[in-house]
C-alpha cells in the first residue's frame, strides 16, 4: 500500500514544474512560486538570490511545498511538509524553464534540495477532505 503511494506521488511530482515554497523568519512567512524538479520524492527548487524566501532558508531549513493541479476539477494538490538545503552543484539544465537563455544561472539563482518529512495527497473528486499521507 505505501508503495503504491510513493509511486502515486513521485508520479504526481513528476507531473508538475511550479509548486508554492513557503518559509518562515522572523518577520513572518513567505512564500513564493518557483520552478522544481522531482528526484523520486525529494525537490529541487530554483530560488532567486533575491527572494526572501533564500534569505529565511539560512535562518530555519523548515518548509512546506505545494503543488496545484490545475488540470483537473475539483481540486487536487500534494503538500509536502520537509528540510530544505543547499545543493552545491545543480543540474541547470533540468531546473531552467524550457527556452530560458541564462548564461550563468548561478549568479541569478540557487537550488535547494527539499527532503519530505511529511507529503499528503489531497483529491476532492474522491470527496471533501480525502487525503493520503504518506510519513518519512
């Protein structure tokens, strides 16, 4: 049974390029959207230098992902509870949007590698409040 929902979500995962992280810092939460790839059930995510979101992740490695289907109604999203860190040597290629022209990514951005704790699969097709969750 979990094997069947670790598939189901790695699929899910796969599935999907944008997902909503969410930190939290001394002034509160942020969160913003960024691009992703799935490895499995871990995350990489493409930060900008910029965001506030790269600046809390130094502060506290706690996040909590989200990731909407839009194809589909009523809705479906995965949540996904983990530890984020720096990943030293990204894989720029499979991180940039497709078509983007960024001669040194690692000027403008950072990758961080989210290791789920916690991920549940939420689908209201199945009824209100239907989740699976699936605990690391």
């Amino acid at each position: 049974m979990l094997d069947k929902l670790r598939d189901r979500i790695a699929a899910y995962l796969s599935a999907h390029r944008v997902c909503i992280l969410s930190t939290i810092g001394p002034e509160g939460a942020r969160a913003m959207a960024v691009y992703y790839r799935s490895i499995g059930l871990e995350i990489d995510c493409l930060l900008p230098h910029w965001a506030d979101v790269a600046y809390h992740l130094e502060q506290d490695p706690r996040v909590a992902l989200v990731v909407r289907d839009d194809s589909v109604s009523p809705l479906r999203w995965l949540r996904c509870l983990g530890t984020a860190r720096l990943v030293e040597q990204p894989d720029w290629d499979a991180l940039l949007p497709a078509g983007a022209h960024v001669p040194t990514p690692d000027e403008l951005y950072l990758v961080v590698r989210v290791t789920p704790k916690r991920m549940d699969l939420l689908d209201e097709s199945r009824g209100w409040g239907a989740r699976e969750t699936l605990e690391m």
